[in-house]
C-alpha cells in the first residue's frame, strides 16, 4: 500500500480538523473553569474583590463610617414627584430673570420652554454623620442621578430666529453637606 497524494490530504485534513476540535474543546473547559472560578470569587467577596469584578462601589462599602441610605432612598422616591414639581418651578423663577438680564442686545427673548426633572429620583448612594458641635448636625450626602428629564430652553434673536435646545441626558454625582441647626 502506497499512501496516493489524496490519502495524504484526507489524513492531514483529519489531523488538523482534530487538533482544531481539541484546542476549542480546551479553550471551552478553560472558560468554564475561569467562569466558576469568577463565581466563587463573588461567593466569597469582600470590598476589594466586589471592586474588581464591578467596578465603583458605594462609598458605604469602601469607608465603614458611611452608611447605606435605602430607606433615605425608599422616602426620596416617594416624594420625588412633589420635590420635581416643586424644584422645577423654583430653577424657572430663579434662572429665567437672570437669563433675561444677561442677554446680549441681539436676542430678543430667552426662557424655559419645559423644565421637568422626570420621573426618577436621585439616589443617596451613602450618608455619613460628621462630628460637630452641640448646636448642629453634619450630614453627608452621597448622591447619583441619572434622570429622565425634559429641559427645553428656546432662544429667539431679534430677527425672529427661534431656536430651541434641549438637555437630552444628565449624569449627576456630588457630595451635599446638609446642616441641621437649633432654630
């Protein structure tokens, strides 16, 4: 038996189709191994490991004098729909003057066309409870927003040339320090 030009072929077809099949099949177990690995690792996290696999953590988990705030969260969503109200209407006659009076010559009006902080509410991501004085209390606020707002701004020149913007997305993380006094 000679081996003929087509038997080398198919053998070395065989040969490289089986290799092919073991290298994936290891790379699969591999991937398997590192997956239940990463699952475990979840499973026996602290702070550190968490941080790792998702990224920023709330301040409550990294510091241990902040403190979550879900039940702070739970009262914020509850009355975020009488406060959106409320905070709207106080930015349009607060903002709205001052734009009036620092318009240049060539714009003929300036204002709020729509301003609604949307449906979700800011979430207080961390709370922590600063030493002070007898008189006072020093809270800090964590907070992130990212709401679903609808603030329209339109801008007519005295051209009549209207144009209209509009916030389509804000992101929002800051640090309020609220100050409790005797009255």
């Amino acid at each position: 038996f000679r081996p003929t030009g087509f038997n080398l072929l198919g053998l070395w077809t065989f040969a490289v189709v089986q290799l092919t099949r073991a290298y994936y099949k290891r790379a699969i177990q591999r991937e398997k191994r590192k997956f239940i690995a990463h699952q475990v690792k979840l499973a026996t996290s602290n702070a550190a490991n968490l941080a790792e696999v998702i990224g920023e953590l709330p301040a409550w988990v990294n510091f241990g004098d902040v403190e979550s705030a879900r039940w702070l969260n739970s009262v914020l969503g509850k009355v975020w729909p009488s406060l959106n109200s409320a905070i709207s209407q106080t930015v349009r006659d607060v903002v709205e003057p001052i734009l009036e009076d620092v318009k240049p010559p060539f714009i003929s009006y300036i204002g709020f066309t729509d301003f609604d902080l949307g449906n979700t509410a800011p979430e207080v991501t961390g709370i922590k409870c600063l030493p002070s004085n007898g008189d006072e209390v020093l809270l800090d606020l964590n907070l992130h927003w990212i709401g679903d707002q609808n603030i329209e701004l339109y801008i007519r020149t005295s051209a009549s040339v209207g144009v209209t913007t509009k916030v389509k997305e804000l992101d929002f993380s800051s640090t309020v320090r609220v100050i409790f006094k005797k009255l």
